[in-house]
C-alpha cells in the first residue's frame, strides 16, 4: 500500500529488470549529501578557527564554543524539534530545515562580529536538529525488505564522510578564501541537497511505517500519534535503557577521537603533520564501518549485529590503553591497524542502533521521536568527550584517555545489557510482546 498515490518505485526505488532487487531511490544520495553538510558544519570550525578568532578580534578559546553550541543545540532541539514536526510531512519537513540551514550560514558568513555568529551556528544547529532523525526516519521506512541497514547507513556515512573530505575540504578553502568562504562552501552542499530532496523526495505525510515491501504506508487512522502515545515509549525499560546507553557510548566512543593525537604520539611516536595520514585511515574506516554496519544489520538482525559492533567499540580503545601502558613505540603499521579498527566499530555500531530502537518503538508513528532521542543522546555524550578526556589527560597522561573511554564504553555495555533483558522479559510477558520485528 503506498500514500496520496505515489507509486512504489519513487519511494524504495525501483525494481531491476528481473524483479529481483528494488535500485536505489533518488531521494538517498540527496540524503546523504545533507547529512554531510551537517556533519561538516558541526566540525569545521576546528580547521578555521584561528583566521576567524583573528578576525572576529576573540580568544581561540571563544571561538572554540562555537563548536559546542552547536553540538548542545543539536542534542536538546532534536527531541523537541521532533515532537513539533510529528504531524508534518517528511518532504516538508526536510526540504524546510535544509533552507533554513542554508539561510543560518549564509548569516554566518556575513556575521559582521561573534555575537551574531553565535546565534547562527544556534540556528544551523536547529535545523541539523529537525532534519536528520527526520531523514533517518525517511531511509528506514523506505526501505525495502531486508535492506534497512544499507538505507540507514548510507544516511549515516554522510556524517562520516564529511570528517574526510567535507572538513578537510572546507579547511582548505577557509585558508585560501577566508573562513566565510568556508561558510558559504557549507551553505551550498546543503542547497544542492535541498534542491535533490524537493525533486526527487516523493509528498510523504507525517505518521508513515513501513508497508510490504518496505513501501511508505499510513499509520492506523492516517494520522500521527499523540503525545502520550509518543512519551509512552520512553516507559518501556529497554527503550530508555537503551537511550540512555548512548550517552557513554558516545562519549567514549569520540574520546580517543578527540585526543588522537596524544594517542598516536604514545603508541608510536607519530606527531604535528605526520597525524594527518592517520585521521583520514580513521575517516576512510569510519565510512566502511557504517556500509559494513549496515550490511552486518541486514545480515544478522539488529541484536546480534549491535553485540558485534559493541564488542568492538570496547576492544578498540582498551587496545590502545593495553599497547600504551605495556611500552612502544610500536611500528606504524601496528598504530594504523589499531586507529582503523577504531574506526571501523565506533562509527559502524549507528546503523545497528537506530534499526534496534526501530525495531522496538512504540509504534509506527514514533520513528522520527526515537531517532531524535537516540541523536540528542549521542550528541550529549560527544559534547561531554572532550572534557571529560582533557581532565584524565591532564591528570593520567595519554594513556589514561582510551582507558577512560573503554570505561565508558563498559557502561554503556551494562546499560545495553540491561535494555537487552528487559526487551527480552516484555516480549516473552507482555500482552504485546510479539509486537516489532525480532533482531
């Protein structure tokens, strides 16, 4: 069943010539290259903050709370954004904050001094806010059967793609043309990908589940769930447990990110330029992690492609704190297998998260509220990555920062474990514990 006649193929895709397989949806591509503009407008101050303190005339230290804004506004207006939009449709919904996000760095641009860029990046973070569970929600109830993993991950590796080329990127063209340019070079990859998703994204109105096939069909009675019907999800022991796992996996799993450059100065002594090799080997496996996420989701269901990618994103740092406290230098080859391997789990285990909560939410038509949660909890834990490893790496040394983070990622796999059991109590109990898809 499809909504408002629009066909099948325009919204998963169309069929090959056998029938076998459906294609690709235009619509993806312009959701990824959205997902990119925000994960690059979220991190490219780093690479332009010295010429814009210069020329805003504030410390380096000020200038650096820009990136914080953003990610704070990012983590408390997903949920709320969410709940305002329910009863909105998707193609307005996104192509609405995509322009508003256009309009917030082209202000950005031309803010004449920091005050007026401070309330910029606000907006830009707002409309980062709206759109992506909004375009999350879009990729998994889409997609067409057995292919969740693959939409959701491809979403997902814009964000991830931005660390290696939107940034670096933008970095560049800040050096040449100034920061503003850098700006304007973020304000056009999401008009690009707002003119895609108002060509190509299909009049898709709010409430939507995945149909047979995985076609877009209407929630019961065609219309979005009220509030209580949305706050009931967070009742559910194993939804909240889960959210709140996010929060330390996020933290630890951005900690050794964030102070990569201490890790890979102990374990090898690589240093000043010769880390850049090294942060795109981390990128380029953060990509692979999030199409092999995905596929893995596919391949073995969310649960048991959640405890792999867990399991990895523990191992990944212990190892570094592990090869740390036992001595080094250790040779190169041996540092970049391990910050690939880094790479690969933290930013593989998305996927397989959002496919979990999805599997698990409290009705179709509270998709959109689950993956804001699920992004406002994630964000959380990355604002919180950066003090939390500049305390222990003041006071412990480098080492003690992968330590910290695999720490963190234990207690997110304690949380993890409890949603787990709890789900697993409520399936086997409740009245509607046969409800959802099994992982």
């Amino acid at each position: 069943m499809t909504t408002h006649g629009t066909p099948p193929a325009a919204v998963a895709g169309t069929r090959a010539a056998d029938g076998s397989r459906p294609s690709p949806p235009l619509w993806l591509p312009a959701l990824f290259l959205l997902a990119f503009s925000f994960g690059t407008d979220d991190l490219i101050i780093a690479g332009i903050l010295p010429g814009l303190s210069r020329d805003l005339g504030v410390p380096v230290a000020m200038g650096g709370q820009l990136v914080t804004v953003f990610a704070l506004t990012y983590a408390l207006g997903a949920p709320v954004a969410a709940f305002l939009t329910a009863r909105l449709p998707r193609r307005r919904v996104l192509v609405g904050a995509a322009v508003v996000f256009v309009l917030a760095n082209l202000g950005a641009a031309l803010a004449p001094a920091y005050g007026p860029l401070l309330v910029a990046r606000i907006v830009s973070g707002l409309a980062a806010a709206t759109a992506s569970p909004a375009a999350f929600a879009v990729a998994a109830t889409a997609a067409p059967a057995g292919r969740q993993g693959r939409y959701l991950a491809i979403v997902g590796a814009g964000l991830t793609t931005s660390l290696v080329a939107g940034v670096p990127a933008g970095t560049w063209i800040g050096g040449l043309l100034g920061w503003r340019a850098t700006m304007l070079y973020v304000a056009a990859i999401a008009l690009v990908a707002a003119l895609g998703l108002l060509a190509t994204l299909p009049r898709l109105p709010a409430g939507e589940a995945a149909g047979p096939g995985g076609h877009l069909a209407p929630s019961p009675g065609g219309e979005a769930a009220g509030v209580k019907e949305r706050l009931a999800l967070l009742r559910r022991p194993a939804t909240a447990a889960a959210l709140l796992a996010m929060i330390p996996s996020g933290a630890g799993g951005m900690m050794s990110y964030v102070y990569i450059t201490e890790i890979t100065g102990l374990l090898g002594g690589v240093r000043g330029s010769a880390v850049a090799p090294l942060i795109t080997a981390v990128g380029l496996a953060g990509i692979a992690g999030a199409f092999a996420g995905g596929r893995l989701v596919d391949a073995l269901g969310a649960l048991r492609a959640l405890m792999v990618l867990l399991c990895g994103v523990f191992a990944a740092p212990l190892l570094m704190a592990v090869l740390g406290v036992a001595g080094g230098p250790y040779p190169l080859p041996v540092v970049a297998s391990v910050v690939v391997l880094y790479g690969l789990a933290t930013w593989g285990i998305a996927p397989a998260t959002q496919a979990w909560l999805l599997e698990r939410g409290g009705g179709p038509g509270a998709a959109n509220e689950l993956l804001a949660l699920n992004n406002s909890a994630m964000f959380l834990g990355f604002s919180l990555a950066g003090g939390i490893g500049g305390l222990v790496l003041e006071t412990g040394g480098p080492a003690a920062v992968p330590a910290t983070a695999a720490g963190l990622v234990l207690l997110s796999l304690a949380l993890f474990r409890t949603a787990f059991v709890s789900d697993r109590r409520r399936r086997r109990s409740g009245p509607d514990g046969g409800g959802g898809v099994s992982g």
